[in-house]
C-alpha cells in the first residue's frame, strides 16, 4: 500500500508539473502575444487600391476593374502587364508608402509618368531570379489627384493568375504590420531555427563520443531549415531590409535541403523492417532526392533554371518521400506496435495533412487564381509539431535502446559474476585463459586459494557464517590482485587470479599485501579466523601453456594446503 502511494503522489506530482509548465507556456506566449499586437488597430491602418483599375496583360485589356476579383490564364515569362489608376484629389498622402505584393515579376512604378521606383529589370536581363513578397515603395507627399503606374515583366513561367491586394501603409508602420500579422510564424520560425542551431552544436560535440546522437543531429538541421523556410515563407526576414530575391533564395534552398536530414533519420525505421525490397527503394528515394537536389540548386546558381520552375517536381518528391515514410511507419506499427511507431505515424499523417492543404492552397492560388482559404501556410505549424513528434520518439527510442542496452550488460555480468562474492566466476575465466592461450609470448602468473576450515565453519556455525567467510576471502584475494589482473571464483571455497606479470619482485610484493589483507581483516572481524592456501606459478620460455601452469600452481596450492596442516596454523 506504501508503494501504491508512493507512486500516486510521484504521479500526482508530474501531472502538476506538467499543468504548470503548460499554463506557463500559455501566459507567456499570451503576455508575448499581446505586446505584438497591442497597438495593431492603430498602426494597421491602410488605403485600399481595390478598385478603378485599368488593367493591360499582353494584348488583353480590362477597365475599371478591382484586382482582387480580376482572374486570368496564368501568366508566363516575358509577358508584360500594365496597370493603372488615379488617386482621388483629397487623399491624406503624407509620410506613405505604396505596398507591392510581387510574384516573381520585376516592376516599375510611376506617377504622372516620372518614375519613382523601379525593381528587378536589372537581374531579368542577367537571367538571374527576382523573387517573391512585399516592396514597399516611398510615395511622394503630392500624390494625391495623380494616376499610379505599375508596369509588370515576368520573370517566370506560370508565376501568377490574379493580383493580391495592393494598399498604401505609413512608412513607420509597415515592417510593424508584417510582425504583427505575422507573429505566429516568427514565433514558430525563430523557436526552430535557435532550438536547431543550439542542438545541432551541442550535438556535434556529443558524437564525438557516441552515434546514438546522430538522428538528433538529423533532427536539429531539419529544424534549422524548416525554421528560416518559415521566416522566408511568410516575408518575415523582409524586416531587416533583405532583399526580396535573397529571402526567396533563402526559402527555397532550405526547402529542398529539409528532406536530406529527414530521409537520413528515416534509415533505423527502415532497416527495422527487414525488407530489402523496402530498403531498396529507401536507398532509390535518397539517392533521387539528393540528385534533384543538387542538380536544381547547381541550375539556379548558374542562372540557367531557377528554383521558382522546379519547385513542382522537388514538392512531388516531397510528396513521395511523406507517402513512404507513412508506409514505412505503418508497417513498423504493425510488427511492433510501440508507442515509437504510433507517435511517428501521428506525425507523419498531421505533417502530410498540412503540407496538402499548403500545396493545394498553392497550386489554386497560383493556377487558378483561387484562394480556398484566408488561411495559408499551415505546413509551419504542423513541422513544429512533428519536430516535437520527432524529438519525443527520439527520447522515447533512446531510453528504450538505454534500457535494453543496461539490461544486456546486466545479463552479461550475471552470466560472468559469481551471485555471493560479486567477483568473476569460473566461466570468465575460463574465456579468459582461452584468450590467453591464443596469444603470443604472454607474461602472466597463475594464483591458485583455497580457504582453509570453511566445512568446520559451516557444521559449526552454519553456512551464513560460511558464506561471510567466502566473501572476506574473495574480498582480500581481490584488494590484493585485481587491480594487476583478474580474480574469479572457481567453486565452493576455490579461487583463482592471474597477474599480467612474471616479474618476482612485483609477485612478491602482491603476496605480501596478500598476507597483509588477511591479517586486517581478522582483526577488522573478530571469531573470523580466516586462513587462505595459496600456491602460484609463471609461465616461462620452457613451459608458457596456461592449462598446464594452472595445474601446476594447484599443486603447489596443495602442498601449502597441507604444511599449513601439519604446522596446525589456522
């Protein structure tokens, strides 16, 4: 009953730690929270250009049209587009700046026809990639009652089919607004990135004395970049002054390099399996994603084909890559059926649910001009709680291969430890001299005891004092040898310990500590009247076969045996 209530009130006090750190996390964040958006009604403050549009792409002409509801075929590199509108003559124009969405397309932009900004003709003429996300443009303080000119290059095949909403901001406010709308991602973007580069250096460290940290170290790059993907993806980085083809270059890179470290982590979950038909086509899946890799970003860096034109075929990869960890982990689930396996498989399917919507949210955005959803980008928020899966399956196996690990050590030194004197048995022993013999030229000494008066102690005193007899012999042999060799117990109230020496000198100093010990030791235990036989012998040029030096300290072990006998000694 003790125990139950003892494991009770440990239970009990988990779960209050739990509740406590959870109600710490939520406060904080929501204390967090409220500092990012306190003064968001005032500063969000905008001027819509939703309407009155004149509209050109190509050839194709629309007036007075609202971009929001504008859809068109997809538009392809070297088309141009050109918009225009007036800006009312009462309009409050001070201290403003114009917010261009751009989707890899270099702009223009005028105002009465002068031009006040342009961005992005440089690098298409260089066949280099402009990018995608927010350009603030500075707007003249007189602007009010004259016509906006936005004139578009694309700069890519299928870029875009309709227009994101194009407002005017305060210039103080604008980086303060995309923080703010934005707050989730640069939680989660920031928590990812330092949480992976602080494991991944702390990890690096760690390996150097064991590879059971390898799949955390795979863990901690994946986190490094699906944390900068998430600030890139959601034009958080923008806020310091980073260009826009640097954050899109960002982005993509750390997107196609995400599913290295993961397939690598996949490999133990793989090979537990036991199918080669399953491995091999692990290995076909890494070899591909690693040539895809290499060869989009090696044909990006040449500014011969951008990331933006195959990112279709690294997010079918990616694809493939979830639907065969989703297989792999389910038919780990099947074989197993560890809590390991179900928490990967949870992940798995809530990352695999997330990044669908995100790539149907793209591919209808960006093809049909449809957005299913105000929602986008929900692929960050199920990463984190994958990464989170990832880690507590990584806990979880770790301490179950600990666990089995100390298990098998036990089991080990059972079957090599005598149960009542905690030293080596006769069975390591005898391994021991088997490795002995298959060495060349060895230097030992075999040490042969017999402990003297244990059947007299026994019918006298009964074996629990004979067993204390046994475990003060084997104590003193051992403080005396052990530390120069091995000592084991050979059965009932033999020993034996083999030195790797034949140096007299260094034998006669053992033997005298030997003596020593025995002498401490009954005057430590009084009535204890303990009395060892010991005989030894060395192996030399003549004779250097173990068995036989064995046999031969036993003798002279017996005829010690009996002068100590005949002298009535105990």
């Amino acid at each position: 009953m003790k125990e139950k209530k003892k494991l009770t009130r440990k239970t009990v006090l988990k779960l209050v730690f739990v509740v406590y750190a959870l109600l710490s996390l939520y406060f904080t964040t929501r204390f967090i929270d409220g500092m990012f958006s306190r003064d968001y009604d005032a500063i969000s403050k905008f001027l819509p250009l939703n309407d009155g549009w004149n509209i050109t792409i190509n050839d194709r002409i629309w007036h007075n049209v609202s971009p929001d509801s504008l859809r068109f075929d997809p538009v392809s590199k070297g088309d141009t587009i050109t918009m225009e509108r007036t800006f009312p003559a009462d309009t409050d124009c001070t201290g403003h700046a114009l917010v261009l969405p751009i989707k890899q397309a270099a702009v223009t932009v005028y105002l009465d026809g002068e031009q006040i900004h342009q961005y992005g003709l440089d690098r298409i003429e260089q066949r280099k990639t402009v990018g995608s996300g927010y350009l603030p443009v500075d707007l003249p303080d007189n602007y009010a009652g004259k016509t906006l000119t936005l004139s578009f290059a694309v700069a890519e095949d299928k870029a875009f089919s309709r227009f994101d909403p194009i407002r005017i901001y305060e210039w103080k406010n604008i980086y303060r607004v995309i923080l703010t709308e934005n707050r989730i991602p640069l939680f989660l973007g920031c928590f990812l990135t330092i949480f992976g580069v602080v494991t991944c250096c702390i990890t690096i460290f760690a390996l150097l004395y064991s590879w059971k940290f390898s799949r955390i170290l795979c863990v901690s790059l994946f986190s490094v970049c699906i944390g900068l993907w998430t600030l890139c993806y959601y034009n958080v980085l923008l806020i310091f002054a980073m260009p826009l083809y640097t954050s899109c270059l960002l982005e993509y890179l750390t997107l196609y390099l995400a599913p290295i470290p993961l397939i690598i982590y996949m490999r133990e979950d793989v090979l537990a399996l036991n199918r080669p038909f399953m491995y091999t086509l692990y290995r076909i899946l890494f070899a591909v994603q690693l040539l895809a890799t290499s060869v989009f970003l090696g044909l990006h860096a040449v500014d011969r084909v951008h990331c933006a034109a195959t990112l279709k075929y690294m997010q079918i990869l990616i694809v493939c890559n979830l639907l065969y960890f989703i297989i792999v982990e389910t038919m780990n689930l099947r074989i197993s059926r560890q809590l390991v396996h179900r928490l990967f498989l949870i992940g798995m399917l809530v990352l695999s649910g997330c990044v669908c919507y995100d790539l149907a949210f793209y591919y209808f955005d960006r093809y049909l001009g449809i957005a299913i959803s105000t929602t986008k980008g929900i692929a960050s928020v199920g990463l984190v709680i994958f990464i989170f899966i990832l880690l507590v399956s990584f806990y979880l196996n770790l301490t179950q291969k600990m666990m089995q690990e100390t298990e098998r050590n036990f089991l080990i030194k059972s079957a090599y430890t005598d149960e009542l004197t905690q030293i080596h048995n006769r069975r390591y022993c005898m391994e021991y001299m088997t490795r002995i013999k298959e060495m060349e030229n060895p230097d030992y000494t075999v040490f042969c005891f017999d402990l003297n008066n244990l059947k007299t102690t026994n019918d006298t005193y009964g074996h629990a004092q004979g067993d204390i007899l046994i475990r003060c012999a084997a104590n003193v042999i051992a403080d005396a040898f052990e530390p120069h060799g091995i000592v084991a117990r050979m059965g009932g109230d033999e020993f034996i310990a083999i030195v790797e020496t034949d140096d007299p000198g260094k034998i006669s100093s053992m033997i005298g500590e030997f003596k020593r010990n025995i002498l401490l030791k009954n005057e430590e235990t009084p009535g204890l009247h303990l009395s060892i036989a010991y005989g030894y012998a060395s192996c030399s040029p003549k004779e250097c076969n173990i068995e036989k030096i064995y046999q031969l300290a036993d003798d002279r072990m017996y005829e010690n045996k009996q002068a100590i006998k005949r002298s009535g000694a105990t």
